[in-house]
C-alpha cells in the first residue's frame, strides 16, 4: 500500500475497496475498474516528481 495516497500499489483499490471486494455487485466492481488506470497513472505522476537520491 502506498502510504500518502491509500491506494494499492499494484492494483490501485483502497483497503476498504479490497476488503469489501467480494460483496460488491458486478456494477461497483466495474466501476471501480474504471478508475484504476488513472489512479495509478496519477499517483504515478505525483512520484516522479520527488528527487532520486543520489548514492
């Protein structure tokens, strides 16, 4: 889980999101579908903008 936005790291859905996964209806499910590219992509986004350490 990425701290600062809640979401997955790998999937996108929040914890709430994954733990209700199973009682959602088809309809809430693909909802949220839809929105998992651009969560990614914005949180993404948000992280490329942090400096890389130098080592």
């Amino acid at each position: 889980m990425d701290v600062d936005s809640g979401l997955c790291e790998g999937c996108g859905r929040t914890l709430k999101e994954i733990a209700e996964w199973a009682q959602l209806s088809d309809v809430q499910r693909m909802t949220i579908m839809m929105q998992l590219d651009d969560r990614l992509a914005r949180r993404a986004a948000k992280g490329s903008a942090v400096p890389q350490r130098e080592t």
